[in-house]
C-alpha cells in the first residue's frame, strides 16, 4: 500500500558534515532546486514561513567574518581554525530563516515546524545524490538578524552547510523502537 521507494528515501536521508565535504563547489542550480523543492513543505494556513539567505564560494567569508567578529570573545583559537576549515570545504551556506505570519493565525511553533518540514524537504532531495548537507543550529543564529536583513517578524534558525561529496558515506545509525514510545488509544 505505501510506496516502498518513498520509504527507503526517507530512511536514507542523513546528516553528512562540513568536515566530509570535498571542498569542490556546487552549480548554484542545484542549490536553487534544493530549495525550490522545499518549497513543496506543509503549513497550516500555507503560511509557508521558510526564508533563506544563501551564501556562495564567493560570499561565504562575509557570513563567517560576521559571526567571528560578533563572538569574538566567545570562540577558542582551535575553534575558529575549525569554523574556518568548515566553510573552505562548504559550497553554500544556507541561512534558514523563518517568517512569522503577520496575522499571527497559527502558532509561532507550528511555523518553526513548518520551516523544518521544508529543511526536510531539501534534506530527503540530496538522498543518493553527491550532495551532503547539515543544519547547524548554533546560538548566535539569534544574532544574524541585521547582517542577513531579515525584516520585523523574521528570525534565523540555523545554518545549512551544502558540499559535495566525493565518496559513499555509510551511516547505520541505530534509531529507537518507536514501538516503545507509541500507545494505541
């Protein structure tokens, strides 16, 4: 009855890190239709709050510049080597925003969930192909606001960092009995 393809999609989405990226740089149309593929998300209403702000190979360093001199203070020496190291071996750098229904006729929440659905979306489209992606959700999202000028009402929620991946990269990560945590009524 369900489509055993679709299912085997799902299973194999998974999260592939900046530091197994080959450093080789993506065709911004692939990142178009990565995005415009989680466009196809659900939200109650079709508020459809997702918001993106993308930085390619040659505007990335400004997105990583920003969030070094805003936490300067914060960051050891081996961690800005890291940052850096992370975003040579990015493609493009997706700033996942969300944007509040100026009505306000859902939750705030249910547009959090809604925004994820769509990074789901995108996420589940790299599944066999030689793109890798993962969203970082660090603190300092809450202060990329100005810097990605983001209107009243929009606010980031993560970095989704997009690289090429030159080999196969198994993970069999072992996921719960759902059986467990599921109660018939």
């Amino acid at each position: 009855m369900l489509d055993k393809n679709v299912i085997q999609i799902i299973k194999s989405r998974k999260s592939i890190y900046p530091s197994q990226f080959s450093g080789k740089i993506l065709e911004n149309s692939i990142i178009s239709e990565l995005i415009d593929i989680s466009n196809y998300a659900p939200s109650h209403k079709m508020t459809q709050p997702w918001v993106y702000r993308v930085f390619t190979s040659k505007t990335k360093d400004k997105l990583l510049n920003h969030i070094l001199n805003i936490n300067y203070e914060n960051f050891r020496k081996h961690q800005v080597d890291k940052m850096k190291v992370k975003f040579q071996l990015t493609s493009h750098i997706i700033c996942i925003c969300m944007r509040r229904d100026k009505y306000k006729s859902v939750p705030e929440w249910e547009e959090v969930a809604a925004t994820s659905m769509a990074v789901q979306n995108l996420w589940i489209a790299m599944v066999n192909s030689k793109v890798g992606g993962y969203w970082s959700t660090p603190k300092y999202s809450k202060d990329l606001s100005s810097f990605l000028k983001l209107n009243e009402g929009e606010r980031c929620l993560g970095l989704f960092y997009l690289g090429y991946v030159e080999n196969e990269i198994s993970k069999n990560l072992l996921r719960k009995d759902i059986s467990k945590d599921t109660k018939w009524q």
